[in-house]
C-alpha cells in the first residue's frame, strides 16, 4: 500500500487542532502503532519468550465445515448466555 507523503508539520497541526479530551486517545493510538511497527520476535526474545509454532497440530483429525459450522454456533450461543 502507497501511502501519500505527509509532513511532521502537518500532523502537528493536526494535533493542535484536536479538542483536548481526545489527546488521551490520540497517545493510546501512538502506543498502538509503536507496538505494531516494533520488532517483534526481539521483543519477545528480550522478554525471555519464545514463539510457538502451531503448524500441524491438528493433523490426523478430520475436521468438516460441518463441524465448524457447530462449534461456531455453540461458541455464538454461549457469547449471547454471557452478554444476557
């Protein structure tokens, strides 16, 4: 995706624009996008985590739409008995 070129000055007016109440969001959105464009796996080796992979751990059972069908509905129905 080819994102128009857009100046540091311009996002601070921006911001200078924005009514008070909204600069918590706008910071909560900055951490958001810090965290997605971090590094990751770094991160997480820094943490002393690791990744896991999940690849194949399903293999050997035989899963049908049909099924999948089920457990949506059952998941659906259990979500709407907490909401109520």
């Amino acid at each position: 995706m080819v994102s128009p070129a857009i100046s540091v000055q311009q996002i601070f007016e921006k911001i200078r624009t924005l009514p008070s109440e909204e600069l918590f969001e706008l910071d909560n959105f900055i951490d958001f996008l810090r965290f997605k464009t971090q590094n990751l796996p770094e991160a997480a080796a820094r943490n002393g985590m690791r990744r896991i992979h999940l690849r194949g751990i399903l293999a050997g059972y035989e899963i049908t739409p049909d099924m999948l069908s089920e457990v949506r509905r059952d998941l659906w129905r259990k979500v709407e008995q907490t909401e109520a």
